[in-house]
C-alpha cells in the first residue's frame, strides 16, 4: 500500500484540511527549531486523511488524530517528550467506537474510552458505555513499560502508527505528497479552526470581577454585574510566604500552595455580583448578591497577567487541555494562610472545627455574611489563617497577579467558576483580562 505524506504548518480541524502546506525540508526546520507543524498521512483516492500528526516540541507535545472512512475521528492520542529524550510519554487517549456507519463524529452515543497515564506509574481508563445500563466504568490500565512509552522516532523516520487500526499487515511504502504553493503569510496567524498544542485552563476575567458595572455572565444566570468588592478584614503573613489551600486535606506534606508575598498585613476582600432570577417559591423575580472570589491584595497595582500557581508535583509538561491544578477540599472549605505558620494555625483550625472544643485561644468564628468563616492565629510568630467557603468539593485553581514588572499583586481564588464577560451597554466588548 503506498501512503502519501505531507507537511504544514497547521490542521484545519473544521475543512478537514491542512493549512499553509510546506516541504518536508521547512517541515524539518520547523522540527528542529520546536516550532509547530503537522504531517498528514493520505491513501491515494481516500478522501480522508489515515492519521494526522501533530507535533510542538517547544510544548513537549506529539499528538496523532486517527480517522476513518467518513472522515470520523476515531483516536486522539496526547504524547509528551519529558526528561529522556529518546522517548514519549503516551499521556492521554480518546477513543471513539461509532456503532455504524451514519453515526455523527463525537455523538453523545458513541462509546468511548479514555485512558490517562501519568509517569510514575499510575494511570486510570475510564470506559464510557452506551444503550442498557450506560455510564462509565474505571479501572487501572495495567499497562506495561513498553506500552505507556514509545521510542521518539527522528524526524522523516515515524512510522504510521494507525496501521492496525486501519487494518494494514505490511509496512507501507511512503512517497512525499505534492505541495500546493501556499499564499502569503498573513499578520493573523492560522484561523481559529486550526489545531494548537493542548492549554492548561485559563484565568478568565479576574481584573473585572473586581471592577464595579462589568457585566458577566456564569452559563445559568444570563447577565450578573460586578459591584464594589468587599473588603472582609486582614491577613498577616509575616514568613513571607503565603499557603493557599484546603484546611479539611491531610496537611502531612504542608499546604498545596505557596505564593511569596510581601511580609506584613494583606487586605482581604471578595468579588460580587448583584443578579436577578425567578424564584419559583415565591413567584417573582428575586434581586440578590452573590460572591464570586475571595482575593488577597497584595497591590493596588492591576495585575497585568496572571498566572495559575502550582503545587510541587504539578509539572506543566503534562497537562492536557483545560487541565487545572491548584488545592483540594473535601469540606467546601479553602483558606488563606501564613506558611510559616501553618502547623499551630491549622492545629487551631481542626480543635474548633473538627473536635469542636469551645473558647479556644487564638480562634474566632466570622459570621458578617461573606464567604470568609473562620480566623485563627498563632501568638507565637503572628501568622494568621482566614478560611473560606467555597461552591462545592473539588479542586480549585489558584490565581496569581502579576504587574508589568513582574511582581505579585494579588492572588485570587474563584469561587464559583471562571464566568464570561458580556458586552458594555453602548455594545461595545468589554476589555477582557489577560
């Protein structure tokens, strides 16, 4: 069987097609500089491509897309280049089983199976079913060394790797595909259809949650607007470093995060919106205010970016599209907190709250309607711990300010999810934050 290969600068997931076709020279200078580019595998007179490859070595990243016949995808496969060189990580993998022939691409019933391998070993596969009994079924992968790994062939020399899926015995013989003369480059870059390597979740309209008469929305209430922020109290944090974390988790190891602020007294206050909704018990439309994120304010400086803090296991290399990483709570429950202090605050923290031992010195409970609960201090050095509550279990990023010269402004945990920005009442779009 003989397979066409061809190179360009990116995949137009939504034509099928690829974008801005090269050489495989280009292709191979691209290789060696990191930068992004695909190889698109064709059967001569198969209007579907076999695979598509996607490789961004400056994001660690090789993905293949397999597709059938109908032009179906039926296989993401995410792998990552990590500290061995000579080898890729099988990361991440979806695949689609399409019970016929008419069945839509990424249909709601289609079964589908997702296996997520991590380095050290552990790993989950998730099967999704469909039709009587449905729902999803999780195991461990159990998989070898050799099969959660694979050898990084050199540039010009990968293999097709979907030639059992496509049911081929023989190796086929590979002939470089004709490329068309490509237009101009543009100052827009490859359109948003096109593939890009895979992005941790982003931070979303932070400075604007803080910015009264900003309109949002959160998916279920259509239009919420942001008003004044409210300041809840203080924070000392005279280590130098603050911890950001659940308090309910099993602290053996410390708190999940540290961010280095400044040591002195932080204002802390919190995000709200005022929003309007039907109340069905009481038949008419209700008015209320809501909080959206708890802030620690480092700066009056507006962040000009900002950044999602990791904990010391979290490496970027491996985080696969929307992936967050940030505290755990079991409890609803999150807290800002002196590092240097955190055993004696969180001992205070789990007498009150866990034991429920009265009139502790060094405790007090907050009851002025925010989301902030509970204070505890430590005598000793002066640190202090204000939890918070939060919208549910989970884990929740931490959100870390930034100014233009790189110093920390604020750092911010969001509450009740990364809302969207609506336009302004003249129609214009409101300016979105990095």
């Amino acid at each position: 069987m003989v397979v066409e290969v061809g190179y360009a600068q990116a995949w137009d997931l939504e034509a099928c097609a690829p974008w801005r076709p090269m050489s495989a020279e280009e292709a191979r200078k691209r290789d060696a500089a990191g930068l992004p580019y695909v190889v698109v595998y064709r059967e001569p007179g198969r209007k579907a491509p076999l695979e598509v490859r996607l490789v961004s070595w400056r994001d660690h990243y090789v993905g293949l897309w397999v597709y059938d016949a109908q032009g179906r995808r039926t296989c993401d496969l995410d792998m990552r280049l990590l500290d061995d060189p000579s080898r890729l990580l099988r990361r991440y993998s979806v695949g689609w089983y399409y019970t016929g022939p008419e069945m839509a691409e990424f249909d709601k019933a289609c079964p589908r199976i997702t296996v997520d391998l991590l380095p050290d070993g552990r790993g989950r596969r998730t099967e999704e079913r469909q039709g009587q009994g449905g729902g999803s079924y999780a195991t461990s992968p159990g998989l070898r060394d050799d099969e959660r790994w694979m050898d990084r062939p050199a540039f010009g020399e990968w293999p097709l790797l979907s030639a059992q899926v496509h049911g081929l015995i023989e190796p086929p013989a590979f002939e470089a595909a004709e490329v068309a003369e490509a237009p101009e480059p543009d100052d827009g870059g490859a359109p948003a259809t096109c593939w890009r390597p895979p992005r941790p979740a982003q931070p979303g309209p932070i400075n604007e949650l803080f910015r009264p008469g900003v309109r949002v929305t959160d998916g279920y209430h259509p239009e919420m607007t942001v008003v004044e922020p409210r300041r809840v109290g203080t924070l000392r944090v005279p280590s130098g470093l603050l911890a950001v974390s659940g308090p309910d988790i099993d602290h053996g190891d410390g708190p999940r995060i540290t961010v280095p602020v400044p040591p002195r007294e932080h204002v802390l206050d919190e995000a709200r919106v005022r929003l309007s909704y039907q109340c069905e018990w009481r038949d008419a439309e209700v008015t209320t205010t809501q909080p959206t994120a708890v802030r620690l304010l480092v700066s009056e400086t507006p962040a000009a970016t900002w950044e999602m803090a990791l904990g010391p296991d979290d490496d970027p290399r491996l985080f696969i599209e929307q992936q967050i990483a940030g505290f755990d709570t079991d409890g609803a429950t999150g807290c800002f907190a002196d590092a240097g202090s955190w055993d004696p605050l969180i001992a205070l923290f789990e007498r009150e709250l866990v034991r429920g031992e009265p009139d502790l010195d060094g405790y007090e409970g907050i009851d002025d309607g925010s989301m902030f609960m509970q204070r505890t201090w430590d005598e000793a050095s002066g640190g202090e711990l204000m939890s918070f509550a939060t919208t549910g279990d989970g884990t929740y990023p931490v959100w870390v300010g930034r100014s233009e010269a790189g110093e920390v402004t604020g750092v911010v945990v969001l509450v009740a999810g990364i809302p969207a920005l609506l336009p302004e009442r003249d129609g214009s779009p409101t300016d979105a934050a990095v």
